[in-house]
C-alpha cells in the first residue's frame, strides 16, 4: 500500500469517528480515483495489461501441462547455477541483517520442494535455524574492505555480484572473471546505461539493473521503470548485435540474462518485466515479509515466519506460471513485449509497448504519419536514418 | 485449422507427376482451409544452372508474382537489391525447388499454374486458414527463406512464441518478409543448417524453442521431415503406398487421414510421435526416432 493510499484510508476513518456517519461510497472508489486526483502518482505499471488468449492461440493448462519457469545462469565456459523460480532474493541491506535468517530459512524449505530460487547477499548467513544451505547463493562483493576472492570462497557461493561503481569496479571484474569459475552477476545501476559492452566483453554473466536506483539518475528522470527494462534490453541485444557484426558466432548458450530489481515487487510486474525483456526478477518482497514481523501483534518464531515467506512464494510462482499458460506459453521466458499492450502513449513511448486496440506502438504510428504525408507532398524519400530524426523531433528522445 | 500434406516417392523416382497427388491430397483437405494454398516440389530437372528468384511485388495493395533466374555470381546482388525495394516479398531462392501459392483454393493455384502436371522427386502442399495474419499472397505457404536456397515449410498451429523467436533471428542478421509465425520455422531451420547441417538437430533445435501447438512439415533437396510439438497438440499422420492404382510407390503424410486415402496410402499408416520429428531421406527411406 502506498502513500496516497493510507492516505485516503486514514482520512475516511477520521471522518466517520468525527461524525459518526457510515460513508455511503466505498473507500475503493476513491482509490481508484487517486489518479484523476494527483497525475505526480501516475503508475505505468497500471496501464500495461498482458493480452489474453486467442483462438488461434489456446491456453495452456498448467495442472495438467508443464509450464516451465527453469532458467539457467552462467554463460559458455562457466559453470551454471539453475534455478527452478526465476527470482533472486535481493532486498535492501538495512532489512538484510534482521530478517535473512528467515529468507534463509524458507529458501531452504522451497529448495526441498523442487522450488529453488537464489539469494543476493552481501552479508554471511549464520544459518542457526537450518544449516546447510540447499538453494545457490550469489556473494555480492563488499567494495569497503578490501577482501579477496579467497574470502568471499569462505561462504561458498555458487555466484558473485560486483556493484559497478568506476573503472576500478572493472578491474575487479577482472581479476575474479580469471579465477571465479561460477556466474558473475554485474549490478549496473549507478551507472547505466553505460558500460554494458565493456562488461559483458569482459565475461560478466548478467546484468542486474535497480529500477529504482536508475530513475533517480538525471539522465532518466520523470521516467519510468518500464523505460529502464526496455533500455537494459536493447543494450544487451546491442552488445550482441556488435558481435554477430563481427562474425563472432555465438548460441544461446553464450546469452548473458538480465535481471530487474527495483519495483517489480509483485506477481503482475513480473510478468510484464519478464514481457519487457528480464530474464531473472531480483524480488525484495520476501525480504519484507521476513522483516514484517517486526511490527506484529502476535510473536512469531523463525518457523511461522519462513512459513510465511514461504507461502507467499508458492502463491507467487502459482501466479507467474498461470499467466504464460493463459497466453499460450509452456515457457514463462517467450513471454515477449508482443503480449502486452498499454492505454497509455508514455508507456507505449518509454516501452516500445504495442497500444491498446491498433496493435502498434505510437512511434509505429508516427512513423506511418510521417510516410503518409511525404507521399501526399510528393517530398523526397526520407531514409530511415532522417526518418527516425523526424521522429525523435515529434515524440522526443 | 489449416492443412498439410506431403509426398515422397520411394526409389529416387522423379518421373512421375507428383503434382497430382498433392493436388489430390489438397482438394480432400480442402474443408478444413480456404484462404490460400501453395506447394513446393523438388527435383523437377528445372533450374540446374541457374537460380530460381520468385517474389511478390505489391502495387496498390495487390500482389503480383514475378520471378527472376540468376547465375550463382549475381545471385547476392540481385537479392541484395530486391530486399531494399519495401514493397517486394521474396518468396523463394531454389535450384531444385519449385515453390508456387496464391490466395484462393487449390483449383485456383491448378487453374494458374498447372501443378497437377509438375514432377519430382518429393513436395509439399498447404491450405490456409488465416488466424495470426491477413489473407495475402505473400502469407500463403509454403514458406522458404533467403538465408539457404532450395528449403521450403508449410505448418498448421501457432508458433506462440513467435515475436520472441523472430527478434532472436532478426538479431543474427535473418531477413523476414512477413509477419506470419510459420516464416519464423523457415528461417530458424535453415539458421540451423548453415551452422551444422544436421536437419534432425535442427529439428529438435526447434522444438525445444518454440512453443504452442503446432505441426511442420519442412523439405530440402533430399529429405521431408514431420514434426509435432511437445505436447502433440496438432495431428498429423503418414502412410505409405506400396505401389497401386496406377501409381508408383511413395510416403504420403498428411493432417487427416481422407487425404492418405485418396492417395491410397493406406498401408503402415502411423502417427509421428509428438517432439520427435520423422525424417524421410530421398534417397533411402528411412525413418528415424
């Protein structure tokens, strides 16, 4: 629940203990009005819809049909880490150190299930609660000391994560891309959209970019977090667009993943991140949930608790497989930008999102525009190069 | 909803009007498509020397067919200048190939082209019902590429992963003409060939990567192969006939099983297992699992 929406809570509780008369509207009334009420909170996410099945196109049907969510970290040459989920743990570190135990935990208990998903961690697990670790572990490096890679084997991981900071970060890539036979995960947030090329050409496995983290950067302020998948995606196709140029053959194999962290806290943004082009969700939410006993009523022990986490993550991946089978898929990783369609030209913008009942996406339909009166002008032909610089007069860059 | 058929005559046999039978197998499939239908025949001792260039060219919104023959030393150029003209579709490059559709029923494309008089070796027919995209020329199968010469594909499904599957090969450089899924299998076979050659890999290579309900029938030179997706969820079925009704002996594979009969293909009659495609070589018939 955000803000806004505690807001309007908070506010028609007072008025009915200041009056005492029950509201003849519902409280979701005025939720659902929020937007008309304020356009500063407008959510892209909210005008992305995934389209429905066709009847070209018969759903799946996932009790009795695999859907499969596999996905495979780790490019030639590396070893892998396979996960069963597509979703990384990776919260905020503040909330790390009270309630890893618990993630822990219930990593642990869906590991057992045939449910295992990863964690980021920057700091050790005492394990106390459940020992050995059954679910893959990415060690994310600690810049502040100036530990080795030796130190950071302590714990086993099968993955590192290294913040991308400055050149000195790529060094560091380096050094342990020579001795580091697992996946190396690099969190690009601080300085994306840059270096991404450098990175991968030095061995990085994947990309990890914070959506949150990058809107706060200059260069994609007032945008959205639909923006910074699309951009992340087109860098890594641009990288290996470089080196089919090169005739530098590569295979699926070889593919580096990105993974979205930031905002892509619930069931439905993980699909329409996935749609937009992540191939791995870094997921902070079951971090909340372990944190959130904090602020319980009732006590709860390690093992409510990691039931919960637990729990939330069935629900989870109950969701995320439905809605690939709604749409026809047996793979939630061929979900494509082609399944969503939006309502909204700044999501179709900032997405490349096709739009709502004309199946294109508005520069599609600028383009068309802009053809259309050059023929009727009888002006010269553009190319495609003058073509998009029109463009990106008309929709901005 | 649509239908495929196919046919492989046993023992190298290309004197016989294949053409026929496709024909014959089209119009009993007929009630299950009506838009548009096409065939591909192999080894008609046509085009030995030169390249066989067929395209589509759109003028006002219709499609007229032309077809171009080319040495090998013009060929890169003479596709190279075709693809920057927006309003042509290629739709085939072949040697051995002769690929022919149209919008219309299968009496239409015999009216236009005479297909019941073509022989060769083996080919491959379709009827098209349109479900993903419009009923045009230039979206009738069967389906070939300009990545390879002489491979054609003709499919009854829905490649549901479609969008994914063509970024990936417009990535690798791949040209694709339309927006129809059954391009994308064209393309993605013939991808796979240049890299290794091996069509039962390139084969599996697709089912592991695409995703739906679908059934394929691909052919090159020498070879038809039949291939279900994972779960089977589209039919297909093959029989062969050993010799009778004045016909020599052939494989026929086809959707329904009425199209088998008005060949006489009734013998060893079989349905191939679904993610495991069948291969039907030319020069030696064999089955392989």
């Amino acid at each position: 629940m955000n803000d806004a929406n505690k807001f309007i809570i908070r506010k028609a509780i007072l008025e009915l203990a200041k009056t005492g008369i029950p509201r003849s509207t519902s409280i979701d009334d005025d939720v659902r009005n929020l937007h008309n009420m304020n356009s500063k909170i407008i959510n892209l996410w909210d005008y992305v819809t995934a389209i429905g099945a066709q009847l070209s196109r018969p759903p799946y049907d996932p009790y009795r049909e695999t859907i499969s969510l596999n996905i495979s970290i780790g490019r030639k040459r590396h070893k892998k880490v396979n996960l069963d989920i597509p979703l990384i743990i990776y919260g905020n570190t503040a909330i790390q150190y009270n309630s890893i135990e618990f993630v822990h935990l219930a990593l642990n208990r869906l590991a057992e299930k045939g449910n295992v998903l990863g964690l980021i961690s920057e700091i050790e697990i005492n394990t106390i609660y459940d020992g050995k670790r059954k679910y893959p572990l990415f060690k994310k490096i600690d810049f502040s000391n100036n530990d080795s890679l030796e130190d950071y084997k302590k714990s086993s991981p099968e993955g590192l994560v290294i913040e991308y900071k400055d050149e000195t970060s790529l060094k560091v890539l380096q050094n342990f891309r020579k001795e580091f036979d697992g996946p190396i995960l690099v969190d690009v947030s601080e300085i994306f959209p840059f270096h991404i090329k450098t990175i991968l050409r030095e061995g990085a496995d994947g990309i990890i970019v914070d959506t949150e983290k990058v809107i706060k950067n200059e260069r994609y302020k007032g945008k959205h977090a639909i923006a910074v998948i699309h951009d992340a995606k087109n860098a890594i196709d641009d990288y290996y667009k470089g080196r089919e140029a090169n005739n530098d053959d590569y295979d699926n194999d070889d593919k580096a993943i990105l993974v979205i962290a930031g905002d892509v806290n619930s069931a439905g943004k993980i699909i329409k991140a996935a749609a937009l082009g992540a191939n791995v969700i870094g997921y902070s939410t079951s971090m909340l949930i372990a944190h959130s006993h904090i602020y319980s009523e009732k006590t709860s022990n390690a093992s409510s608790i990691a039931d919960d986490v637990y729990s939330h993550m069935i629900g989870t991946k109950g969701e995320i497989k439905g809605i690939p089978a709604a749409l026809g898929y047996s793979d939630f990783h061929n979900l494509s930008p082609s399944d969503l369609r939006t309502s909204s030209i700044d999501a179709s913008l900032q997405g490349d999102i096709q739009l709502e009942g004309l199946d294109k996406t508005y520069k599609e339909m600028i383009e068309e525009i802009i053809k259309e009166y050059v023929n009727d002008k009888g002006i010269q032909k553009l190319d495609s190069s003058e073509t998009q610089e029109v463009l990106r007069s008309i929709v901005g860059k | 909803m649509c239908g495929i058929c196919a046919i492989m005559m046993d023992n190298h046999n290309k004197d016989f009007p294949i053409g026929c039978l496709l024909y014959k197998m089209m119009e009993s499939q007929q009630i299950r498509a009506q838009d548009s239908t096409g065939v591909a025949i192999f080894n008609n001792g046509e085009n030995q020397e030169l390249y066989r260039i067929d395209y589509f060219r759109k003028i006002d919104g219709m499609y007229t067919s032309f077809t171009e023959k080319v040495s090998p030393e013009r060929l890169d150029k003479t596709l190279y200048e075709l693809t920057q003209n927006p309003n042509i579709v290629i739709t085939s490059v072949a040697k051995e190939m002769t690929l022919l559709k149209d919008i219309g029923l299968v009496r239409d494309l015999e009216a236009k082209y005479k297909i019941r008089s073509i022989q060769g070796t083996h080919g491959i027919g379709h009827l098209r019902i349109a479900t993903s995209s419009r009923v045009t020329a230039d979206n009738a199968h069967p389906f070939s590429t300009i990545a390879m010469p002489d491979i054609a594909v003709v499919h009854n499904g829905e490649i549901t992963n479609y969008s994914k599957l063509r970024s990936a090969l417009e990535l690798q450089g791949h040209r694709l003409f339309t927006r129809c899924d059954s391009e994308v299998i064209a393309v993605f076979i013939a991808d796979q060939l240049l890299r290794h050659g091996n069509l039962e890999k390139a084969n599996y290579e697709l089912i592991k990567n695409a995703d739906g309900p679908f059934t394929y029938i691909v052919a090159t030179p020498d070879s038809i192969a039949i291939v279900r997706d994972k779960f089977g969820a589209r039919k297909c079925i093959f029989g062969y006939n050993p010799g009778s009704n004045d016909y020599p002996s052939f494989w026929a594979m086809a959707t329904d099983l009425s199209a088998l009969d008005s060949v006489g293909a009734t013998f060893h009659v079989e349905t191939p297992q679904p993610g495991k495609p069948k291969i039907f070589y030319r020069d030696e018939i064999q089955i392989l699992n």
